[in-house]
C-alpha cells in the first residue's frame, strides 16, 4: 500500500492574532521614532536661529524702538487717572501697537518658511519626517523667540505710558497676537513654493485683514451689519480680535478723572465718543459692550488653530510633484548629444560667453614690479 496512507494531512498555518504586549511595543517603537525625528528637527531649527542672531537682536531692538516711538507720538496717555480727552489716543496707540507686531511676527515666518519649502518638500518625498513633525519643531522653535519680542515691546509700552490695563493682561494678548501672525506665516508658507511668492500673498492678505479689524473712530452701529463677506474677514483677522481684547481690558470699568475746570477741548474728539463719561459707555459705543476679555482670547486661540490645521493641509498635500525619470529616456537623451554634438558645442560656448560678460566683485590690486 501506499506509505502515506493514514498520515493526517499537514495543518495548514493560521496568522497568529497580534498580542496586547506585541501591539504596545509597535507603538512604543513608533512614538520613540517620532520623539527622535523631532528632536532631531527642534534642534535644527534652534540653529537656525542661533544663525541669525544678529538678525534677532534687531528684531528686538526695533521693537523696543518702535514701544518708544509710539509712547512719545501718543503723548495724551500718560501715567496717572485716565482723561476722557485721552480716549483716542487710547484707543490709537492699542491699534498701532497690534498692527505693529503681527506684521512683525509674520513677516519674519514668512520669509524663514518660505527659504525652508523646497528643502522641506525634498526630505518630506526621501520618507525622512512627516509635515506635522516639520510643523511642531518649527513651532517650538519660533513661537518663544517671537512671543520674546512681544513681552519686551508690551513691557516698554506699559513703562512708557499710561496704559490702565496691567502688565500681564497686555504681554498676554500681545504675545497671543504675535502665536497668531506666526501661525498666520505658517500657513501661507505652506500653500506657497517660495519665499517671493509667500510674501506678495501674505503682505497684501494682511493689508486686508487690517483694514477690517482696526476700531471704526466714529463708532459702531450694531443693527446695521456689514455684509456677510466682510464678517467672515473680520472673523479671520487677528489684529480685530487682539484690538478688541485690548480695548475691553483698557476700558471695562475705567472712571474717567474729573478735570478742576470743565472746557470744550477736555472733551475727547473721536465722532460718537465725543459725549462719552466712562469707559464701559465707550465700549458700548465700539459696539464691544457684552464682549469679554476671556471670550475674545478664545476667539483668538480657535483662529491660531485654524491656522496651524491650514499648515499641515499644506505642508502634505501642497508639495511639488516631480516626474521620475526612466532609463529609455536617458537613453534618448544621450542618443541625441551623440547625434548633434554641435549644438552641445552651441550651448557650452554661449554659456561662456554670457558668463564672461557678467561683471566680476574682484578687488583690482596692482601688480608689483619686479
């Protein structure tokens, strides 16, 4: 008979279910891999910065400057009780100031982001980080140099004048503001292929958002609604949200100080403010009355979400595509040198030509005779 008679057939493997400690350790292992490839971005990004140090110190000198400079423009806010006559000077120098430091803290994301893209874009297709990565390191590496130059011009501001507000109210809404232009950089960068092209789109973008996020002097009227399309601008301006915080945090519960004799020019001249006799009226008639501090903080915070969600839509699904090269087609190409050697022989001499006609930065020294 036959020798395998009566022998079972051989069981046929089964995949074994992944066990509980074999499922940890996968995401043990993966978490350590993306606490390394961030640490190994944040300290790349932190050189950086030490690289351009000198361009920080600026950066901060023209802050402290530009505190200096608008306290002595501003001069009607002085330390002491607050005048109404002082209510557009107020209102001015909180306006200047948040204009002031979220085009600073955008400008300089977006011309950093912008000179990284193509790098980024490069090391992101070779499967080195992922966008996210790219994007937290790069945050915790900006974010505290930025919010740095906001606590310094917050704080000469306050020394400087007369602001009512404190000292930790105004270096919180300013440092929020400038978390917000910087986020504001990091999404624009993402969407775009260049620095060039990240600055003529965001400069003209915040143009915008400034114009419909600055305090209308003449006041607010709030049963007459601007049009839906500029709502949705106002919404996505941070200069609004921080002036409005500001504002609220300035005004809310100020008595103005009454002056020895009553005159026409102790009177503020700002259009609906011209009557006003406290604070919270003048917050009325910003049509910021039922608004609080906290809440428009929120409001900026979502925005600084938003901001950093549009980012990371960028930095992975807005990157260069490129096409790979096959062997037929190195092939032809060499086919075709071989063929026409002269018109390489074209190319190579007009390249030279155009380089020798270029001009030279050589220090012209003169020769010794001998």
């Amino acid at each position: 008979g036959s020798p395998c008679r009566g022998v079972p057939p051989p069981a046929t493997p089964r995949h074994k279910r992944p066990s509980l400690f074999s499922a940890f350790k996968i995401a043990s292992n993966t978490l350590v891999t993306f606490v390394k490839r961030l640490g190994v971005l944040f300290v790349r990004a932190c050189r950086q910065n030490m690289r351009d140090g000198k361009i920080n110190v600026v950066r901060l000198l023209a802050s402290v400057g530009q505190a200096v400079l608008f306290s002595e423009i501003f001069k009607g806010v002085v330390p002491g009780p607050p005048t109404a006559k002082s209510i557009a000077d107020r209102t001015a120098l909180i306006s200047f100031g948040v204009i002031n430091m979220s085009m600073l803290a955008l400008m300089k994301t977006l011309d950093l982001f912008g000179k990284e893209k193509p790098v980024v874009a490069r090391e992101q297709m070779r499967k080195q980080y992922s966008g996210f990565e790219y994007l937290i390191s790069k945050a915790l590496a900006e974010i505290p140099i930025n919010t740095g130059y906001a606590v310094a011009f917050a704080y000469v501001l306050k020394q400087k004048t007369g602001l009512q507000c404190t000292l930790q109210t105004l270096c919180e809404a300013f440092c929020l503001l400038t978390i917000t232009g910087t986020s504001m950089g990091f999404a624009i960068g993402s969407l775009t292929n260049s620095a060039e092209m990240a600055l003529s789109t965001g400069v003209p973008l915040m143009v915008v958002l400034m114009v419909v996020g600055v305090i209308n002097p003449s006041g607010v009227d709030l049963s007459n609604p601007p049009p839906l399309f500029i709502q949705y601008l106002k919404n996505a301006s941070p200069i609004k949200w921080a002036i409005e915080a500001l504002c609220v945090a300035e005004y809310r519960g100020m008595k103005f100080a009454k002056p020895k004799r009553r005159a026409f020019w102790d009177l503020p001249k700002m259009g609906a403010l011209a009557l006003v006799k406290d604070g919270n009226q003048v917050l009325d008639e910003l049509g910021l009355g039922p608004a609080t501090y906290k809440g428009i903080m929120i409001n900026l915070a979502l925005l600084t979400a938003v901001h950093l969600g549009i980012s990371f839509i960028g930095l992975t699904w807005f990157q260069p595509h490129f096409v790979q090269a096959s062997m037929e087609d190195y092939s032809s190409s060499e086919k075709d040198k071989e063929a026409s050697p002269d018109r390489t022989f074209t190319k190579i001499s007009s390249t030279a030509n155009n380089m020798n006609q270029q001009p030279m930065n050589v220090p012209l020294v003169k020769s010794k005779k001998m």
